[in-house]
C-alpha cells in the first residue's frame, strides 16, 4: 500500500475483530498515519491517530483516503 506519515486513511471492517479496541474504532472513521516505522514480524504496523488517540493497525484493517 505504501502508506506515508501524514495519510489519511479509513478503517475497514476487520477492525472490528480486534477485541482491545472494539469499543473504541468503528468502521469507516478516519485518522491520520502517524508513525510507519514499527514491525511485527514481517509486517508493518502504522500508528493511526483517530480521534486524538492512537491505534495500532495493521495494512490490511486500513485504506488509505484517495485524493479527488
């Protein structure tokens, strides 16, 4: 995806299985990437800053916001 600090990005539906935030994110809101240099194994973790807190998400529970 080649997401970049300062993105705007939505949440997609597989945030919704995520029993630690469940309460808090929902589908479709949007936040600003924050932070893209954390890993987990192979797989990159952004930090998403919805709302004034800070989620961490990974590529596929997000979608960067197209430019129209």
């Amino acid at each position: 995806m080649g997401l970049k600090e300062g993105d705007l990005v939505i949440t997609l539906p597989q945030v919704m299985k995520i029993r630690a935030i469940i309460d808090n994110l929902t589908v479709g809101q949007i936040g600003v990437v924050v932070m893209t240099s954390a890993r987990f194994g192979e797989k990159t973790v952004y930090g998403v800053l919805v709302d004034g807190e800070i989620y961490y998400l990974f590529e596929d529970e997000i979608a960067k916001v197209e430019e129209q």
